[in-house]
C-alpha cells in the first residue's frame, strides 16, 4: 500500500509541473527556454525571447529568423541612449562567440515579430525558424507566456 501511495504522489507531483519549453541543438549551438507574451487583439508586434549557447570552439551567428505568425522578423537590441530606450535592427545578426551563453530578454537582445498576422494567445505555440551562419537552420517553438511574462532568468541585469 505505501508503494502506491508514492507512486501516487510521484505521478501528482509530475503532473503538477508548470509546462517547459522545448530545448533545440543545431551543430554546437544550444537553444533553451523560447517564449514570447501574449500580445493584446490590435498589436503589430511582439518579442522573442530564447537562451542561445555556443557549445563550440568557434564563433557563429544568428544572421535571421522566420516565422509564419508575421510578416517581418527582425534581430533586435534595445540600448539606452542618454535618458531614452531605443531598439534596433542587427543588420549583421547577433554574435554567439565560443563558449558564451547569449539571453535573448525583454529590455536586451530580442527576436522582433512585426505585422503579426494574428494576436499571439497564452498557452500557444509560435513557430520560429533560427538561422545561424555556421550551425545553420532550426525550427522552434516559443511557448506564449502571459501579457507582462518575465519567465525565471529572463529579467533585466
């Protein structure tokens, strides 16, 4: 009877979890935790958010990015320029030097959805395709947090 009972208990415990993201592995390029927040019924745009991690001896770069759920899709980075937040394009990717972990986060380097096609809801999949210029291509899933997500490690430094 004991048994059961924590197999029991096991199975609930596991069940109880909070969904995780899916993590993806192109060449020595790691991708963990790609999320986005759900945008409101009028938005044009949304973020991208992701850890990227080059395993590797040698530098690679995310040089652009696709995605079904818009129009357009940017590489971006947000700086403070005196008192004022201003965001731009990487017109020549994001650098992912060898053996440096790079977060893609609200406030830093993001993934730019512009012209959604659609209001990104909670609890969806975004289909998202990366491409590097050394590791090559790779489709993920960013899992739609709430509006105003700040998922575990993704927050301002």
């Amino acid at each position: 009877m004991t048994r059961r009972r924590l197999f029991l208990a096991a199975a609930v415990s596991v069940l109880a979890l909070p969904a995780m993201a899916q993590d993806y592995k192109i060449g020595s390029i790691e991708i963990t935790t790609p999320w986005t927040r759900a945008t409101p019924p009028s938005a044009r745009t949304g973020g991208g958010f992701m850890t990227i991690t080059n395993k590797g001896n040698v530098a690679d770069r995310l040089v652009s990015a696709r995605s079904n759920a818009s129009d357009k899709v940017e590489i971006h980075e947000m700086q403070m320029d005196g008192n004022v937040m201003r965001m731009r394009e990487l017109s020549k990717g994001l650098e992912i030097p060898p053996g440096a972990t790079v977060m893609l986060k609200p406030g830093s380097y993001h993934i730019m959805f512009m012209e959604l096609k659609a209001p990104l809801a909670k609890d969806a999949k975004v289909p998202l395709t990366l491409v590097f210029e050394k590791a090559g291509s790779v489709d993920v899933q960013l899992d739609v947090q709430a509006m105003g997500a700040m998922p575990h490690g993704h927050g301002k430094n």
